[in-house]
C-alpha cells in the first residue's frame, strides 16, 4: 500500500515536470525518504554502526563460551566481595568508607552507610562490566563503540544521578527545607521550555546575548586588524615592552572554535601574557562561514589563512623569519602549512622562513583519534554529507552536542546533578562565554578533514597533498614544541605525542594537567596546575608515550613561562617594538569577523 503510494506521487511530481524521467524522480524520492529515516532513527548519534557493534560484539561473546566463564566467575567473585563488605558496614553502621577519588562521591556523606554501600555497589559493578564489554577479534571501530557506549551507560546508572541514592542531594533538601528541590524542579521547567521554545522556532534568527561580551570584557587585548581576505583576519597586537624578540609570533587558532579562547579575561589571556613577555604577536582570525562558503576547502585554509597570514606579517615587519603556533585544527593547518614550505620553493620570496612550530593539542596523526572517533565512519559521515548539502555547513550547534556528549560525565549528568538535584545556579564565566559562541565549518573542508585525516590518516602516512604537491611532515626542519594535556578528549595526548614518529627535527614536548581546553588556558598562578616536559634531539629515535611519562619529572604551576623561555632561546636578538601602523590598520581589535554568530 506505502509502495503504490509511493509511485503515484512520483508519477504526479513528473506530470508536474516532463524533462526528468520517472527513474530520476524516483530515485530523488527514494533519497529523499532514506535521509529522512536516517534523521529520524539516528538524531545525531552512529545508530547503524552501533547496530553492527553490537552484533559483533554478540557473534563474539557466543563463540567464547570459555570467556563467558571467566566473566562469570569475576562476576560471582566481585558480587561476594561486594555482599562481604556491605554486611561488615551493616553491622556497624557508624563504619566509615574510604573517601573517594571521584569527584563524583567526593562528599564526605558517601563514606557513610548506607550511601557507601551504594556507591561501592556502582563501582563494582562499573569494574566488573569495563573488561566484559571488550572481547578480543572484533573489529577496532566496533571495539571503540562498544566500550564508549558501555561506559556512557555505566555513568547514567550512577548512584549520584538520582536523588534518594545521592546523600549530598538529600542533606541539602532537608536542611534547606525542600528550598534546593523546588529551585531544581523551577531549574527543569526552564530548561524544558527553552528547549520546547528553540524546537519550535528552528528558523528564528534570534540570537541569545554571551554573558561575556567580545570586545568589551573577553577578546579586550589592544591591537589592530592589519589584514583581511575572504576567510581570515589577522590582528597585530599592541607592544607593552619597549624591545621586542625579532622574530615575530603567528597564532593559528582552530577554525571550529573562535580565536578568543586565547585572549579570554586579561588575567587568563595568553596572549597578553605574550605580549607582556616581549613578543609581537599576530593572531589569525577566522570567518565564520555561511552556506555561500561551503566550497572552501582544506587548501583554501591552509593557503588562504595560514601562508597569507604568514605574507602579510612579512610585508608589515619585513621579518625574514617568524615563529608560529597552532591550536587544535589550527595546529594541523599548521603543521601541513609548514612541511609544504619545507620543499616548496616558489613561495619564498613572499613568505618568511618558520623560525619555529608550537603544536597545542594537535592531531598530526590521526589513527588513534580518541573518543572523536565514535562518530568517524562511513556511515556517519555519509549522514554528514547529507546534511551540509542541504544548508552548505556543518552547524556550530552540532559540533557541540558531539563535545558535550563525548564527556558527558562532566557536562551531562553532573551538571544535571547540581542543576535539578542540588538547586544549584549555573556560575558563569569567560570560558562557558566562549564555549556557547558557536562557529560553523564549510561542506567541503569539514568533509575532507574528515575523509582524508580522520578515515585514511592522509597526512601521516604520506598520501596527503595540497596544490596538488605531497606533503610530508618529515620535512619540517625548524624546531618543535608540542603540547598535550592529560584529559583531552579531542586530542588525546598519546596522538599529539605521535609527532614523533613522523619527524626528525627536535621536539619539547609538554604535558599540561586539565583538558583541551582548560589545560591550555593555564596561565600562571592558576591552582592546581602542573606539566612535565621533555627533550629528544634531532634522530634520537623513538621513546614510547607511558615510557616517558614515567620517566619525566612533574613540574607544578603553569607551562606558560616554559614555553616563553623555549620561544626566547629560539630567537635570534630583539629589536624596538613593533606597533601597528595606523596606515595599514582596517579596524581595532578584535576585528569584524569573530562578531558574526548565528542562530544555529
């Protein structure tokens, strides 16, 4: 019955349209429903990959009875172990448990019974499942989507997610007298009704106001817009010292997020920091691109961005050497910009020597990219494509929801903890300003980051090319910093670490506690920071990843100062400072381009 539907509207759609045959129409049709039913069962998460995991999984589990057994055994062992504690801790209820490592049961009131009884119940059971949903001979990108699944699952049965199992939510409602419950309840009904508001109201141009303004109270560092195309900005700073290093420092931010991230609040903006350590910093600013961009390419980026920017800093200082620093993306762009410099001649009259790389949090190897990868395959990216054909770009929205969901620990259900749980009012700041400031990636270039470094790893084993030139990365001569930083969940730092393998230059590489985010905004005098740094000379050869971070000694406070210092040792001399020509200045800081947002 659907099928003959189906066909008499295709006969009336081309009735209505004589020039496409019947097979065309129908096969725009059929297009047409399999991309809704795909929008409809996936909403945004890998649901036929899952599908085939999971079958891979049970195909595996079914042929290891042997496996079942041993899983079987540690299931009885863990549940013995666990009745065998409970019951000591029942019979002397005032025995308190050890405090806990996890920020989730970090309340003294977890270590009392019965909630202690609750918690090492969870976390039993969480050590018990960990190595049942690993099965050796499946597939790795099965594998990735097996454990990443089983631990988001894991998470939303903890006992600190509901409120009769949470001592700290029950403690606060009783003393607060319902006060904390009601205030999370109001907290709910709000966020439900925004959500209701934005779901209705797809198309509305309504922008919601940052609580952190750019211009005004982030993004405030003084400089000017020296230079503008059609996908970049670049901004050169105002000196605060009266000689400056003579090579000039290029800030490559990523793409997928604004540039401002680097120059939050004075007291955390690393580039001030810079500037007051004597350099003259250049920062690129990216555009935010609209459907009419959605044929830029990686190309476009590098060239038009990268090596522009670098062109631009050379006619405006007459530097013959810069030194340069990418983050995330803008570190990739970065590193390919600087091996298709290494052996492509026709630039050089135009464009400074690279005095030196520094790498924050960036992929330059991409076979093992980290949880990002639950959502890289065919399938997922056949999804993608569909998309941005319809609207021309990947929205900023989007990219969201994939981060937040990659650590939804932290930014789901924690937050929904203090949030409905606890009563507890959001505190903002210049960070979550920033974060909310969403930015988009055009069609073309998201989908050939994607294909070529994620899926084919293009870029480390040598098939990657740019003006239609190879690029490799072991022909990048100019001294490296690299930086990782423990709990990144984009760039995990044993893939950043991986730089090694694919140069032969010297390379400091640095390890910043925090994620990819709060452990590169890690300005000095921050609490509880600290970072171990290492030196391996020009083919010294290869040192695995845990090897060195065992053998390297942990520094506390910021990384900051370190680099500074490696920057300085770098340089050749300084000169008088360089302040930005008034002639050559299109607008102050921070430029035009990092104020365009958009709806979704």
């Amino acid at each position: 019955m659907r099928a003959s539907k189906a066909f008499a509207m295709v006969e009336n759609m081309t009735e209505l349209n004589s020039n496409i045959t019947p097979r065309a129409q129908l096969e725009k049709f059929a297009r047409q429903i399999d991309e809704a039913r795909r929008k409809q069962t996936a909403q945004g998460l890998p649901s036929i990959s899952l599908a085939l995991a999971y079958m891979d999984w049970v195909a595996h589990l079914g042929a290891s009875p042997g496996y079942q057994l041993l899983r079987q055994y540690d299931a009885w062992e863990n549940l013995s172990q666990t009745l065998e504690k409970n019951m000591s801790l029942a019979v002397n209820p005032l025995q308190s448990d050890l405090p806990d490592s996890d920020p989730r049961f970090k309340h003294a009131a977890w270590t009392q019974w019965p909630f202690h009884t609750f918690k090492n119940n969870f976390k039993n059971f969480e050590k018990w499942w960990q190595p049942c949903a690993h099965i050796e001979g499946m597939q790795p990108h099965h594998q990735h989507l097996i454990n990443f699944f089983a631990r988001q699952s894991v998470d939303a049965l903890s006992p600190s997610n509901t409120p009769f199992t949470n001592p700290e939510v029950l403690n606060e409602g009783l003393s607060s007298l319902g006060m904390t419950w009601a205030k999370g309840w109001q907290h709910f009904i709000q966020d439900q009704q925004q959500l209701h508001q934005k779901k209705t109201h797809q198309d509305s141009a309504e922008i919601p106001e940052l609580p952190y303004t750019v211009g005004k109270d982030v993004a405030i560092t003084p400089g000017k817009v020296i230079f503008r195309n059609s996908l970049i900005e670049l901004i050169q700073y105002t000196p605060t010292t009266t000689d400056v290093q003579a090579e000039p420092l290029l800030i490559v931010p990523s793409c997928i997020m604004k540039y401002y991230i680097l120059d939050l609040s004075p007291h955390n903006s690393m580039v001030r920091y810079l500037v007051s350590q004597g350099f003259s910093v250049f920062m690129i600013s990216w555009r935010n691109p609209d459907a009419d961009m959605r044929e830029f390419g990686l190309d476009d980026y590098v060239m038009q961005g990268v090596i522009e920017a670098l062109s631009a800093i050379r006619q405006n200082t007459q530097a013959a050497h810069v030194h340069t620093m990418g983050y995330c993306l803008g570190g990739t762009f970065l590193a390919i910009a600087a091996a298709w410099l290494a052996k492509e001649p026709s630039p050089k009259s135009t464009v400074p020597a690279i005095a030196s790389v520094t790498l924050l949090a960036a992929q330059t190897d991409f076979s093992e990219p980290g949880e990002l990868g639950v959502f890289i395959d065919p399938d997922q990216l056949k999804s993608l494509r569909e998309e941005m054909m319809r609207t021309g770009y990947l929205s900023g929205q989007q990219m969201a929801d994939a981060f937040r969901f990659l650590n939804a620990r932290d930014l789901i259900w924690s937050r929904m903890t203090q949030r409905y749980l606890l009563g507890k009012d959001e505190i903002g700041n210049d960070m979550m300003s920033w974060n909310a400031d969403h930015t988009r990636l055009p069609e073309r270039m998201h989908n050939e980051y994607l294909t070529q470094l994620f899926l084919n790893n293009a870029l480390a084993e040598g098939h990657f090319r740019m003006n239609n030139a190879p690029v490799a990365l072991i022909n990048i001569e100019a001294p490296m910093m690299v930086i990782g930083t423990e709990r990144d969940h984009v760039s995990p730092w044993r893939s950043v670490y991986k730089i090694h393998l694919h140069t032969h230059t010297d390379i400091t590489f640095v390890l910043a506690s925090g994620g990819h985010n709060a452990g590169i905004v890690s300005e000095p005098g921050h609490p509880h920071r600290h970072f171990q740094l290492g030196h391996t000379s020009k083919d010294f050869g290869w040192t695995d990843p845990d090897d060195w971070a065992q053998s390297t000694l942990r520094t506390e406070g910021s990384w900051w100062p370190a680099w500074s210092d490696w920057l300085k040792q770098n340089s050749s001399h300084t000169v008088a400072a360089r302040v930005p020509s008034e002639k050559n200045s299109l607008c102050d800081a921070p430029g035009e381009y990092v104020m365009t947002r958009y709806a979704n």
